[in-house]
C-alpha cells in the first residue's frame, strides 16, 4: 500500500469555494519565522495530546494525499488544528494550546503576550475559525477517505504483511482519532475484512488485526455485534490456547471488550472450551498479571450469563455460581441450588461451599416449598459427603431439620424420594464422626441416640423402601461406630426388640442394604452378642447367609470384610452356635480361604487385614469347645489345625491374627494331656507279684516327655512339635502386650498342672525361653501381663538350678515382692511361693495358707 503526498491541490479547489484568499492565508501565519516557531515547539512541556495520538497517528498525519497548508498546523504544537481560533493580533492557534499557554502565563505571572509576535496583548478573546475549521475538516475528510479506500485494497491475504499492517494500522489510527470513524470502517465493511486476517500465515498481522478489532468494538454495540457473526468468535477463542503469548493477550483483551455485549457473553460461553480456558488462564501462574486480570475480568462480564455461570463452576470457578445461591433473585437461586447438587466437587471445594452457602441451602431447605427443598437437599446431599464439610454444616444447624424432614408424616411430609435423600444427607452427617450425643436435634433437646429418636429410625427402617432403609442404616452404623454413643443405640435397640428385623436384612438382595445391616450387626455385637446368637441359631438361614458372603469368588469386598467381622464377634464359648456352624460345613470354608490367602491366590489391599483377622477369629472358635465337641477335636485333626495357627504366629504386622493363634494354640495345648495316647503295660507275672524284687518296669521308647504319651500336633496338638515353642517365644518380645499375654498363656501350657513341669522347664532352656518370660515379669507392662508372668515364673522356680540363678538378681526379687505387697489375692499367693524358692521368704514364715 502506498500514500500518495506529492498530488498538489490548488488552494481554491481546497477550499471548495469558501470566501477565504490565499492572502488571508498568509496573514494566518503562513510566512511565520520558522525558526522562532521550532523554538517555541520546544519550549512547549508535550503535555497538549489531541487525540492520544502514538507515534503511528503521527505516522499517519504525515500521510497527505493532499499537500498540506501552513495555515492549517498549530505554530504551538505543530500539529493540524480541530479547533482553530484567533487572538486580536490576528494570529490563529489551537484553542486547547493556546489556553493553555495563557493559563501558564498567568501562573507564572507573565506579562500575557502573543507566543509568535511575543507583543503584549489586551484581551484573552478567541474568535473561532469556523471557515478554516470546515476548511481543514473537508481537507481531512478526503485525504481519509483515499488513504482508507487504499486501506481497504490493501486488507487480502494475498498482500505484502508491510502493507496489511500499515492498513490495519491506519484503521486502528481513524478509529482513535473519531469514534464517527468506527461508523465509517463499519459502513465500508472493513470489520470482514479485519477478521479475515486473522487467518494470515504472520503472526505480527494475526496480532495487529486482534488488536485492531478491539479498537473497533470499543465502546461499538454495532461493531461488536458484526464481529460475532459467524466463527469469529470461535477463531478469537483458539488464540487463548496458541503458544505465543502475545496473541493470547490480544485475544483475551479482544474478548474482555466483546464481553461488555450482555448480548455477546451467551455467544462466547457457547464456544466449547472457552471458559475451561479462561478458567485456567485466570489461575495460570506462567502469565503476565494483566493477561489474568483481564481473564478474570471477561469472566466476571460473562457471569451475566446463568450457563456461564455453570460452566465457571463446573471448572472450577464456584464463586459466581454461590453468589447467585447468595444473592439472586429466588428463581435463580433455584436453578443455581440444582445445579450444585449435579456437580462433582473434590472434598477442599466441598468445605469452602459448606462455608458459604451451607446456612442459605439449610434456611431454603426449612421453609422453601417442595421444589426449592429439593433443590437444596440435592446441593447438600453433595457437599455433605465429605467429613470436614459435614461438620461444617453440622455446626449451621443442618441436623434437625434433617430430623424433622425424616419424621414428619401428613399433609407436610416430603415424597418419598427426598426423604431419600435426607436419610441419605444424615447418613454423610453422622459419619463424620462428632459427638451426637451432645447435639440436640428435637424440641424436646432430645439427640440422635435418645432412645425415642433410634427407635423412630428403627420403625422407619421396618416401614419404608430399600433405598431409605440402607442409608437410616447407615446412619445407625454411624452412631454405633462411636464408642460415646454406640451403648445408647445397643439399649433402643434392646428396648424395642429390633434385634430380628435387624438380622433378616442379611438376607436382603440388595448389596447395599446388607453391608450397612452386617455392619451395623458387627459394631452392636460386642454388647449384645448373646441376643445376636439367639437370634441367628436356628434354621431361619441367615448364620448360611453370612458364610455364603464370606465365600463369594470376588475379591475381597468390604460386605466380606463386614460379614465375617460379624461372626468374630459372636461369643466364642456358644456350644450351640459353634455346633451349628459345624454341621453347616463353616469351618473347612473358612480353613480353605485363609490357606489361600496365605499362598497368595487370594489378594486384596484395602480390606484383607480385617477380613484374615476375622476368619481367624472364627476358626478359633473352634478351640473353645474341644472338650465338650468330639466334632471339634475331629474337625482340628482333619485339617491339621495345630500346625495352620503355628504358621500364623508368623504372620508379621497383623498383630490381631497373632494374638487369636497364640490363644487358639493355648486352647489346644491345654487338651493334648487328654489326647495323649498313654502306652499300655503289660500285667505283672505270679512271681513279680509276690516278690516285688523280681519285678523290673519295662521300657517304651518314643513317648512325649511332657505328656508321658504318644503325642503328635496333629492329633493331640502337643506343641513340642513344629518348632511352636520357639515361635511363641520369640512372640514375647512384641510391642503389643495382648500378644504377648496370649503367647505367655500358650507356653504356660507346658508348665501346667498335669503335665511334667520339669520337662517343661527343660522344653523352654532348650528354647532359649526362660529369660524372655522373666523379662516381661520385670516390665510391668499391664497388670494381666504381671499376673501370668509371676505364675509362669514361679513355675521355672521349682527348678532349683533356675532359682538359684534367679536369686543373685536383684531386679527379680524386686519384682516378686511388689507382686507380693501389690498384686491381687490370688497372685499374691504365688508371688508368695516364688519368694520362697529364692530364699527370699523363709519356708516356718507362710502368710497365706498353702495352696498346694
């Protein structure tokens, strides 16, 4: 593009026949000293901006398709006068320059005279120059006109980028200079032609046509309007997400412009991906600040919009959506409310809106009707799923008219399914954790464990859906979770006789609906674990239902976890219950999956700890009823019990499964003195029988020695075998002092009454046991721990080689006599007898009576 400036116009022609001479002219100024007009140039501060003109308008003043007049430049600012006026000296100046330099005149308190002629002058009068003011308009109008009609030649991708840029320039220039000229690019079709450019293979151009558009939309309703035509809005987009970071900032500043169009903002969210972008833009820490400032700001316009609105907060930018909730009008509200609930919140997000909005969404949920109940339900079903949020609402007073909602029958009751989802809010609420005993929830200040309120959740589960039924549950496993209110539950639960109804949901087809039942069943259990027996013996089948979870080939699930928790927690000495799961097949179910699990082929990360801690629980039982069940004993040969509980004693970190197979052992060993096979022997002869001197005790090699028996862990479960005496010993030196008091209990099998306790003395030397068991006499660590200790001890005592070992220590002795002065009766007693074993209390000096 070239700007033609060498075309000379003759003064006539240029001023269209306006009654002006080109004498005149010249007493305007045009034989003016040039260079005292430099000087007073330069003494000029640059203050004076007509126009805000850049370097580039300047650029363009110089453009001239026609010459241009000295009558027409200011002799101040050098510059083509807009408004020229006239001092009483008949010199001509701008009006704003030349009021200015009165204005400076004056402050300084200069004499006022004329900036050319520098004569003084009397009067500070302007008379405008309207004929050289139209004469300079009309001048102008066409020398813009020609550089714009080349301007537009110039605006085709097929032109050098210089003049694509000059052009696009020039139009930024006309649209600074007249916002009437916003009106003319837009009547010349310019704005197409702009935005076509924006497909050029230049960055520079791609970037000088984004910043031209913006100077032609500012403050242009029409213009802004042409520019949204079509896919120019979508290409405008795209340029958010370009590597160069210069076209983003155009981008993002033509979209801010576009955005104050409330017209426009429902145009710009429709564009897939733009607010995601802008989203990210405004929290991008790789931006300049003013790239983010006017991302935030082209949002914050965008909010006029409800689905920008929606969108913003399904990426992440909630603000907006919960002012709406705040401070909208109540339809808005409503459809904000709505679409809360709809969202995916992570659980940080959760809090912040708990804390913003929760008490508004609590206050609609307690008098709106029933559809802005339901919408706020909905919004807090959603952020009460997380337990920090959930305390939050708690605290805003969420729970009673969550309470109230559930109760409330009549004309005023909810439907059925946002009483769902308010068991479903309470159920989030209680599993939160707090302590429910002391929030009051009724008039009455009664709490969710006042017996009145558990048994109107208990008559509620009885009588309504599955879905309600399963989430009250789960509210009832909540507060049972709890050790401060779990007995509160037990007693209502016991009080109304909900124990059956509560048992049959084991049966339930609903997944759901029978982990929250088994769940519930297992926190209860220790607390009424007999009614919980009662009401599983017998043939109503739900004691085969829970075997039948613990069996499913699908993992390990938390309803199998749950399950055979439940059947831990049975009491453990119930003849009758153990029998029953005899019969029914339990155990060798149970013995086959934790062989599995212990050879791998069944794996599960979350809830294996818990579930082998229960089947090994369950499979212990069995070695509470040896005595009294032949099946057990049976049933613990068969599967070689003895050697599978010595094999768990290893089972490192799971401290729970140590402790049952130490007891479990324990059990055993206590009946292997009765399953000693005794050998047989033969009748004395006539003669051995008259004279006893010819009589001579045969000899019967391979007996156990402690039992004086034929023994084996297998059938009589003597734990001489197996290296099971080496493996509870080493259990004594564990962290956790119940494992430690089980596996003292199981080796004090072998110094028991019954049993040859020198030979056992002998089994534990050989086992490198004998200080381990001293060790925990000497650390005190619970009084159980102190009581069998100090039993064990002094059955090593009776060893005299042992005693008088133990006599030269001091902190031995030491801890016998605190035993002896502190203990309970009966420890005291063989604190007692110990004492005598080391010397320590003479044999004449018994306190207590002999025990024997």
């Amino acid at each position: 593009m070239k700007f033609v400036s060498q075309e000379f116009i003759s003064p006539k022609r240029l001023l269209g026949g306006l009654e002006i001479s080109l004498l005149e002219l010249r007493n305007l100024g045009l034989h003016i000293n040039q260079v005292y007009l430099d000087q007073m140039a330069e003494s000029w501060d640059g203050s004076y901006d007509p126009g805000s003109q850049s370097d580039d308008s300047h650029y363009f003043e110089r453009l001239r398709v026609e010459p241009i007049y000295d009558a027409f430049v200011c002799p101040l600012t050098k510059q083509v006068m807009r408004d020229p006026v006239t001092l009483e000296n008949g010199q001509t100046f701008e009006r704003e320059a030349i009021e200015k330099w009165f204005k400076e005149c004056k402050e300084s308190g200069r004499e006022l005279v004329c900036p050319l002629t520098q004569k003084e002058l009397k009067s500070t009068d302007l008379n405008p120059s309207i004929a050289l003011r139209n004469t300079i308009e009309e001048w102008t109008a066409r020398n813009e006109a020609v550089q714009l009609d080349m301007a537009c030649r110039s605006l085709n991708l097929g032109s050098p980028e210089s003049d694509v840029m000059h052009s696009l320039k020039y139009i930024q220039y006309m649209c600074h200079k007249s916002r009437s000229n916003k009106h003319v690019v837009r009547n010349a079709d310019l704005i197409p032609m702009i935005v076509e450019m924006l497909k050029s293979t230049s960055r520079r151009v791609r970037c000088i046509a984004l910043e031209t558009l913006q100077t032609v939309v500012e403050d242009d309703a029409d213009n802004k309007a042409i520019v949204a035509e079509g896919d120019t809005v979508r290409t405008i987009v795209k340029f958010l997400s370009h590597e160069q970071s210069i076209e983003r900032e155009e981008a993002v500043s033509l979209l801010l412009e576009l955005s104050k169009s409330e017209a426009l903002c429902e145009k710009i969210g429709s564009i897939n991906g733009a607010i995601l972008i802008l989203v990210g833009m405004t929290s991008s820490k790789s931006e300049n600040l003013s790239t983010v400032e006017k991302a935030d700001k082209t949002l914050e316009n965008l909010e006029k919009c409800e689905n920008n609105v929606r969108q913003m907060a399904e990426n992440g930018r909630l603000k907006p959506l919960l002012n709406q909730i705040l401070e909208g009008p109540p339809e808005t509200k409503l459809s904000m409310a709505s679409y809360l609930g709809e969202l995916v919140l992570n659980n940080d997000v959760k809090v912040l809106v708990a804390r913003a909005v929760g008490s508004s969404l609590i206050n609609i949920m307690r008098s709106g009707n029933v559809q802005s109940r339901e919408a706020a339900l909905k919004a807090l079903n959603q952020i009460s799923s997380y337990e920090a949020s959930a305390k939050v609402l708690i605290e805003a007073g969420i729970l009673p008219p969550l309470v109230k909602d559930l109760f409330t029958v009549g004309s005023n009751q909810l439907p059925m399914r946002l009483k769902e989802v308010s068991a479903t809010i309470l159920s989030n609420v209680v599993n939160s954790g707090n302590d429910f005993d002391l929030i009051p929830v009724g008039p009455d200040h009664q709490t969710l464990v006042s017996e009145d309120i558990v048994q109107n959740l208990l008559h509620l589960i009885s009588n309504t859906g599955p879905a309600i039924e399963c989430k009250l549950l789960q509210v009832l496993v909540g507060l049972t979770s709890s050790p401060s209110t779990v007995l509160n539950v037990v007693a209502a639960i016991k009080s109304s006789g909900a124990i059956i109804s509560l048992v049959q949901f084991i049966e339930a087809p609903q997944r759901d609906l029978r982990v929250a039942s088994i769940k519930l069943l297992q926190n209860v259990s220790p607390h009424m674990g007999e009614e919980l027996a009662d009401a599983l013996r017998g043939t109503a089948g739900q004691l085969g239902s829970l075997f039948k979870v613990v069996a499913e080939n699908v993992g390990i699930t938390e309803e199998q976890a749950a399950a055979v928790g439940l059947l831990a927690e049975l009491p453990e000495r119930d003849l009758g219950l153990t029998r029953q799961m005899l019969d029914e097949g339990a155990f060798p179910l149970i013995i086959s999956i934790v062989v599995k699990i212990r050879q791998g082929e069944i794996r599960g990360a979350r809830f294996m700890t818990p579930f082998l801690e229960g089947l090994v629980r369950v499979l212990a039982r069995v070695t509470f009823v040896l005595a009294e069940e032949p099946d057990a004993v049976k049933l613990s040969r068969e599967h070689n019990l003895a050697a599978l509980f010595i094999e768990l004693l290893q089972s490192n970190g799971l401290d729970n499964v140590q402790m049952v197979s130490a007891m479990a052992l324990e059990n055993l060993s206590q009946e292997s003195k009765n399953l000693t096979r005794l050998p047989e022997l033969p009748p004395p002869t006539f003669c051995a029988s008259i004279f006893s001197c010819l009589s001579k005790q045969p000899v019967i090699t391979g007996l156990c020695r402690l039992h004086r028996g034929t023994c084996s862990l297998k059938d009589s479960f003597c734990l001489l075998e197996g290296q099971a005496v080496e493996k509870l010993v080493a259990l004594l030196d564990h962290t956790n002092e119940k494992v430690v008091e089980a596996a003292l209990a199981a080796i004090s099998t072998l110094l028991d009454d019954g049993v040859a306790i020198e030979q056992g003395v002998a089994v534990l030397c050989v086992a490198e046991g004998i200080r381990p068991i001293i060790e925990v006499l000497l650390e005190k660590r619970t009084e159980n721990l102190r009581r069998r200790a100090v039993w064990a001890v002094e059955r090593l005592l009776r060893t005299e080689d042992i005693a008088y070992d133990v006599s030269g220590d001091p902190n031995v002795s030491t801890a016998l006599v605190d035993a002896f002065q502190h203990a309970d009766y009966r420890t005291r007693q063989i604190a007692e007898r110990a004492l005598k074993h080391v010397d320590k209390i003479p044999n004449f000096s018994g306190i207590f009576p002999n025990m024997g």
